[in-house]
C-alpha cells in the first residue's frame, strides 16, 4: 500500500470567505436509467496491518470478547449490516510478503513473521486462508484474494488457486486435511499489488510479462472461473496503464487502480481530527479530482478495449492522514470525521457515473486503518462516519443509475502549484439517485457547504412517484464531529422529514454540512 505520487501531486487550498446567502439548487432526473450500479461498487479491504485484522476482525476462539468462531460479534454484525459485497485480502503491500503456507494447518504450529511494511509487527500467522474465506462466507461476500508476486513464486500462487477451489488434486487433499472438505468459490484473484511500489518496484514492461506468466497458472477448477486483476496504476500514471493495456489486455479481466484523499507525499498528511476550514474544503476538492484521475484511466483503456470487457478495479481508495498521537507508528491507526463521510458520499456518487467501465471499488481500509468503517478497543466498537455512509448508501447496491443534470452554487479551489495555481470548481452540492428493483427511486443528497441550508428543487416528471417513505441525515455540530469509545454515538443517522412532493417535483431543505438519503414509492 505504498502511497507514493507516481504522476502529479495535488494540493487544493480555499482562501477564507465570508458567510453565504441559502443556497438554491436544482435538480433533473433526465431518463430513466439503463445500468445496474455493481454491488462491488461498495466493496472493502481488510489487510494485514496494524489491528485491521487482529482484534478488528479477529480475536480467536478462546477471547474473552463475544466471538463467532473467533471472529468478533460486534464487528460481525456491523459488516452484515452495510451488506458487504466483496472483500479483499491479505494485502496491500503485506500480500506481496505473504506466503499462504504459513497461514494454514493448526494455529499453534503456523510460524511466525515480521510484517516489515507495517511497523515490524510480529505476525503469528493465525488468521489465514480458513479464516478469511470462512468469513467471507457468514458475511455473505465474495473473496478477492491478493496473490504474492513480489516475493512469491509462479508455483505458490498456482498451488494456492488449487487449494482453495480444486475439488480433488494434491492441494486438494492437503485443505481437506486442514479440516475443509467443499472447497470455497473464489472469484476474485490479484496478481500482486502496487508492483511499481512495494510489490517489486518493477516497470510496467516488465510487469506486463510477469503478469502473463503468472496468471497463466491461475486454473480455474471444479466449476470455479477466475476474474482475473493485474496489478494497475497510482493516481495519475498513464503509462502503467497503456503498457498493460497494450501487452496483456488479453491476458486480464480488470485492472486495478489506487487513489487516495491524501495531503502530501513527504512530512506531515495532516491531522485526522484537527484541521482547518480551508482543510476541509481542499480535502473535497482532491477527493471529487478522482472522478479526472477515472476519466483519463477510462481513456487510455478504451483505445486498447472500446467493447469494455475489462473492467476498471479501483480496490484501494479512500483518505490517509497522520496516525492518531499515541498509537503504534506503521499501524496507520486513524480517527474518523464528518469530513471522512463526506469524502465517502462524494466519491461513491462519482463510482455511481462511471460503471460502464469501474466495476468495482474497495474503500480502505475495513478496521482501525485509514478510512475505517469501525474503531475497536478491547471489547468496545464504534461505528465512524464513514460507516453510516455506506449504511445510508447501501440502497444503491443493484439499482439501476437514474442520469441527474445538476444546478447549484460552487465554490473555487485552488492547486498549490506556484502563486497563481490552477483553479478549480467544488460544487457545494453532491448527488446521485437510483431505482430499485422494487421500483422505489432513491435520492442521496449531500450539502458540503460548512454554514447555509440548501434548498433543492427535484423534478421527477416522468417517474410517477407518489410519496416520500422514508428520510435519513448524517449530520454533527462541527466537521470535526467523530465517534469515540467514551462518546460513541456523537454522529448516526436520524429521522430526515424536511422533504416533501409538490406537483410532481420533490422539495428538500438540507441543513449545512449534512447527508441526506430519501427512499420515494412509486
């Protein structure tokens, strides 16, 4: 999970302004709608990194904490909830250290390692292979496991493929041993990570040629078929992109991509929890330039792929600030605020636009990690604001995406790249909208604006719908607002009622600095 720029650096800065008037805003649902928003949209990333997975996930069979099989309860339960589709495992840079033998047989024989990426920690290797895919079963979601190409061998990773989906065959026979007869469905295998980084620091020509070799042994048994991701680009690096585009787009089913919402690439990222108004707005503003960063991605692809077949695998996103002061250095242990929801609700309303090619997105990282979607602490748990987010925006999950054609205010941001840097649009209002199945129309609308309410106008003519069921809000007293172990429930959802329908077009008065989800019925 090496984070380093391998394009342009982007720095967003907004001069302090004076409070605004309301804001008015309007909005158009302009057709009907014809692609389903993948469910691996809101895909997530446990990695082997500080206390994602042990006492995030896991605490083992015999913990004193509330345990299903050595997984906790609480946690278990709060995944359920956000409806999982996909997870990804074991790395980030720790996969491409990872040797899957050691992490299978009984817990006591399985040796020990030092997890070198993130802060020397020593790794007993107790959660492994069982213990992921197990749990990707009582979550309900599909497996995407990383395979080890930076230090790992053509023969391990095929051997790996095997054991986990082979019915019969040599790996076979060793998982049945291990106690698992049936073997898992894995859909979802990564041929390394960030291979320009820590992956093995290779050029994209290089890679392209270690990639066809690699995935050539990545069988597909026993009626599983492999979706098949090559290692792709960080942010803005055009070039990996074409190369592998041009050497190996017949050898892939996607290409994966990383971006993160961070402040600078040497010193400081900047607090979690204390910053500033300009802070805030900048940090909106670089979160929506992933939308450039997909486009131009999108681009290069379609020279080499106009038909789409593969697909656009963004499976690590998401905010990076410094560690919270006291914590464990390398464990990247991060607090979670109003301002991380919001880059959670801005970005998945872009994901939502570009589904003809992103097929999936893995926001990072599931526990106690950067952009978290639960905080643990011995036997306690919070949900962050970015967990509610997903919660809210869970209805979008299968819907079909209802095209919007948005009118409202916007503020300009600037790039820190000289005395006259390059001026950009935020707009201070955030949207997108789906149907159902069921055919309920759902509206989620985020005012970023930190002081004015904002009123929306929707015009819904066409789409026949008779009443507003149901309203949620994520909102706090300050953008700062976090959830903690002593105050966990400072920021939740609650109860919206300020919208209602007036001669087919819906009305809706959002407060500042607020998320709001609407459920319509037809």
């Amino acid at each position: 999970m090496d984070i380093r720029r391998m394009f342009i650096a982007t720095l967003f800065s907004l001069p302090f302004l004076s409070p605004m008037a309301q804001e008015k805003s309007q909005i158009r649902i302009s057709g009907s709608g014809d692609r389903i928003i993948p469910r691996e949209i809101y895909g997530h990333f446990a990695e082997h990194l500080g206390t994602c997975i042990y006492g995030g996930l896991w605490v083992g069979e015999h913990s004193a904490i509330p345990n299903t099989g050595g997984y906790r309860n609480d946690v278990l339960q709060a995944l359920k909830d956000l409806k999982i589709p996909v997870l990804r495992w074991p790395g980030g840079c720790f996969a491409d250290e990872y040797h899957w033998k050691d992490g299978i047989g009984r817990a006591e024989d399985r040796p020990r390692m030092v997890n070198s990426n993130w802060g020397g920690t020593i790794e007993d290797n107790s959660f492994g292979t069982h213990e992921f895919l197990n749990l990707c079963e009582l979550l309900g979601c599909e497996p995407y496991v990383a395979l080890n190409v930076g230090s790992g061998t053509v023969q391990e990773a095929a051997q790996w493929v095997e054991y986990m989906t082979a019915a019969d065959g040599p790996m076979a026979k060793l998982r049945k041993q291990n106690g698992r007869e049936k073997p898992w469905r894995v859909k979802y295998v990564g041929v390394g990570n960030e291979s320009w980084g820590c992956g093995g620091s290779m050029r994209p020509e290089y890679y392209a040629d270690v990639y066809r070799r690699y995935q050539t042994y990545c069988r597909n048994y026993s009626g599983n078929q492999l979706f098949k991701i090559a290692s792709g680009a960080g942010d803005y690096n055009l070039h990996w992109t074409e190369t592998l585009m041009r050497e190996a787009r017949y050898q892939m089913n996607g290409l994966s991509l990383h971006y993160y919402t961070v402040s600078g690439w040497s010193g400081s990222k900047g607090s979690a929890t204390d910053f500033s108004v300009e802070d805030y707005y900048w940090t909106l503003g670089k979160c929506l330039d992933i939308e450039n960063c997909i486009r131009e991605h999108s681009k290069v692809m379609d020279k080499y792929d106009p038909e789409k077949r593969i697909a656009l695998i963004l499976d690590e996103w998401g905010t990076w600030w410094d560690e919270e002061p006291g914590t464990i250095g390398g464990h990247l242990f991060q607090q979670n605020t109003i301002r991380d929801a919001f880059v959670a609700a801005l970005s998945l309303n872009v994901f939502h636009k570009y589904t003809d090619r992103l097929k999936m997105a893995n926001i990072a990282q599931v526990a106690n990690v950067l952009q978290s979607m639960v905080l643990t602490k011995g036997d306690k748990m919070v949900l962050t604001p970015s967990y509610y987010v997903f919660k809210m925006y869970s209805v979008h999950q299968g819907a079909t995406y209802l095209p919007l054609e948005v009118q409202c205010g916007s503020r300009q941001v600037r790039l820190h790249m000289g005395k006259d840097g390059e001026q950009r649009t935020l707009p201070l209002l955030g949207v997108t909208a789906s149907r159902a199945q069921d055919g309920k129309v759902h509206i989620s609308l985020s005012n970023v604006d930190l002081e004015s309410e904002n009123e929306v106008t929707v015009d819904l003519s066409g789409l026949n719908v008779s009443a507003v069921v149901d309203g949620q809000l994520l909102t706090g007293e300050s953008m700062m607002d976090k959830n903690t172990f002593e105050h966990p429930d400072k920021v939740k959802l609650v109860a919206f009622k300020d919208a209602k329908l007036s001669d087919g077009k819906l009305l809706v008065k959002i407060p500042p600095m607020s998320i709001v989800t609407l459920q319509l019925s037809m």
